[in-house]
C-alpha cells in the first residue's frame, strides 16, 4: 500500500471500531432489569435487538442519501449518531423508552457506517490493496466488539449506566474520520429511457454477477446464524456451562483477526475462490464443535468460523465493488447488508420451517450447507468467470 494511503485507511476503518458497540449493552440486561421492576423482562431484552431496526432503516435510505450527501458527511453524521445515542443513557437513564431510542440510534448510525464504509473504500483503493484494506476492515469489527465488551464491562460493573461512557471513544473517531478521510462529491443518478432519475435504472445496469453474491451472502448469513444461535446449545449437550461457551467464542475471534491481518498473503493461495475457502472453514468450525470434546479443538473451530465470516464477508464487498461502478456500487451494497440482515432475522423461521431441530441437528445441516456451496462454486467455476468479468470490465 501507497504509504500516502495509510492515514486514508485508517480514517476509513476508524469507523469500524464502532460497528458492534451496540452489543455491549447486552452483558447488562440483567442488571438493567433490575432497575426496571415494573417493565416486562423481554422489553429490556429489546435493547439488545432493537439496534438492529435502525440498521434496516438506515440500509433502506443510504442509497437516497448519497445523492443528497457526501460519502465523508455521511460517516460524520453516522458516528454523531452513535456517540449522541450512547451518551445520552449515561446522563438520563430514568426512562427505559428513552434508552430504547437511542439503542435505535445506535443501529442507524451502526447501519450507516456498515455502508459508507466499503464504498470509501472502493473509491480510494485499487485491486488487491482494495481486497487487503476491506479484509482488515473485517477484523478490525472483531477488535472493536472485544474491546468495547471489555471495557464497557469494566465501567459498568458497579453500576449498568456506566458502561455507556464508552460511546465517547466515538468522539476520538470522528475526530479521525474528519481529519484523515477527504471531502468528496455526491453522486448522481442513473437515468431510465425517459431521462428520469431512477434505482431501478442502476439495478438494470449491474452486472448479473452481482445477483449471485447477494445471493451467497444469504446462505453466508444462514450459515452464521446457525452455529453462533446453537453452539451454546451444542456445547450444553456436552455438559459446559454459559461461560465456557463465552470463552471459547473469545478466543476464537483470534481467528478472524489473524485472518484479517494476513488477508492479502491467503489471496495470494486462494486468489478469485476465496469465498469457497471460506465455506470450507464454515464446515470445519461446526465439525470442530461437534465433533470433538475438549476445549482446544472448539477454540479451533471456533477460529475456523471467525476465519470463514472475514474470508467471506471481506471478498463479497470487494467482488460486489468490482462489478458495480461508483455510481452503482452505494446501492449494490445496501442490498448485500440488507439480505443478510434479513436472512439473519428468517434463519429461525426457515429451519424450523424445514423440521430443523436447535443444536446438532441444525450443526449438521451447517455442515451440508457449507459443503454443498463449496462444490457449487468450484463445479461452476464463479471465482474464474467473476475474475475474467472484472478483467474485462
């Protein structure tokens, strides 16, 4: 990387450090609760998912907003976001709506950053530099999730209303973002036959490749949600408690940020099927923790799945950025956080709706999954005709 890009890169994936800081409120649900006699427990739990609809929102109306704003005036005002609806409960913490909406304003700001953020980068990087910077991007997820559950933990141990001093790191950021990513320009529309400005216009210009990868992203999103909703369970089956389970998920995060670190180096070996190799890791992360009963080999497979989530979710942005001009790519990518958002909130629905049992039946049909889309992308060839479509593009 051009050393004059470092500054740029960090400015871009400052951003991320914040990207799953809504989670940290989760460790507190019970002593939220408490402070809360009167409201139901599953209103409280809300706090730990409502961010998630201000992620839709925000994923719904970015496309809108990069033609009425600037790339680098949308991460400022997604990061005001988070830093306003974080602080906020540390000084009025008396009414459990008010902390509810400014959870929902976390996961707007969250939602707008998911975005802006691959856009950024597709804008400022080129080739595998591009590859190499959204991988990291990935990882650098995995630190900010540990290192805001640490120390929002840490602040709130006394007292719940504490851990929400954490959301000022987000001023630091902003700061970051303001000084090192550059001001740009908004975007135009694309225009139908009539010469009316018009999404559908964009979506008919992408290339049909694209399709294909909103559509992995789906399984991809499946496929998490079935070994990180079951493997408590799983391990349950094997008599380990609650924190054994944390433990194991804390150390395999490792996995993913290694795998973020050292992206551009296994490109180089898994070059335009990376996405399969990713899958295989998926496979071996369920087999791992099913198979196996000791500590070391469910710490492995639980780096194995933080190794698959940053080999897929890395190179799909960075496949979908290929194929979709600057112009195209605002939408391409909403719609990708979008479907894996959405087969996210379905994947309980669709399994129980295929008689899929929770635990080692739904491990088994990861494996199946996993497996099976391995094949169909390497029988099909996807990784060298995408290769050959961006070459020529």
């Amino acid at each position: 990387m051009n050393k004059k890009k470092i500054p740029l890169a960090i400015g871009i994936l400052s951003m991320n450090l914040l990207l799953m800081s809504a989670s940290v409120v989760g460790a507190a649900i019970a002593a939220i609760a408490k402070s809360f006699p009167k409201e139901p427990i599953s209103k409280v739990q809300m706090l730990s998912t409502i961010p998630q609809l201000g992620q839709v929102i925000a994923t719904l109306i970015f496309t809108w907003l990069t033609y009425i704003m600037t790339r680098k005036n949308i991460s400022l005002v997604a990061i005001l976001f988070v830093i306003v609806g974080g602080l906020i409960p540390a000084f009025y913490n008396s009414n459990l709506n008010i902390i509810l909406a400014c959870m929902i304003a976390i996961g707007f700001g969250t939602g707008l950053i998911s975005n802006v953020g691959p856009v950024l980068l597709q804008e400022h990087f080129e080739g595998e530099t591009r590859a190499t910077v959204m991988g990291w991007s990935v990882g650098v997820n995995s630190v900010g999730m540990m290192a805001f559950t640490a120390i929002g933990s840490a602040l709130g141990s006394t007292d719940w209303r504490n851990l929400f001093w954490i959301y000022a790191v987000g001023v630091v950021i902003l700061l970051v973002t303001y000084f090192m990513v550059p001001q740009d320009t908004r975007l135009k529309r694309e225009k139908n036959s009539s010469g009316k400005a018009s999404i559908w216009a964009t979506l008919k210009n992408v290339n049909k490749l694209a399709y294909i990868y909103l559509l992995i992203t789906f399984f991809t999103s499946i496929a998490m949600t079935m070994f990180m909703a079951n493997q408590s369970i799983v391990l349950a089956g094997k008599g380990m408690g609650t924190g054994y389970t944390g433990l194991v998920t804390a150390l395999g995060n490792i996995g993913g940020i290694i795998t973020a670190a050292l992206l551009g180096k296994i490109r180089k070996f898994t070059k335009n099927y990376t996405i399969a190799y990713g899958f295989i890791a998926f496979a071996l992360s369920f087999i791992c923790v099913l198979f196996f009963n000791n500590i070391v080999m469910h710490i492995i497979g639980n780096m194995f799945s933080g190794m698959g989530i940053v080999l897929i979710n890395a190179t799909i942005p960075f496949q979908l950025s290929n194929l979709a001009d600057r112009s195209e790519f605002p939408l391409v990518i909403s719609m990708n956080t979008l479907i894996s958002s959405i087969a996210g909130a379905l994947a309980p629905v669709l399994l129980a709706a295929l008689h899929l049992t929770v635990g080692s039946n739904q491990f088994i049909a990861g494996i199946i999954l996993s497996v099976a889309i391995t094949v169909l992308i390497f029988v099909t060839r996807l990784g060298s005709i995408v290769g050959k479509a961006t070459e020529n593009k």
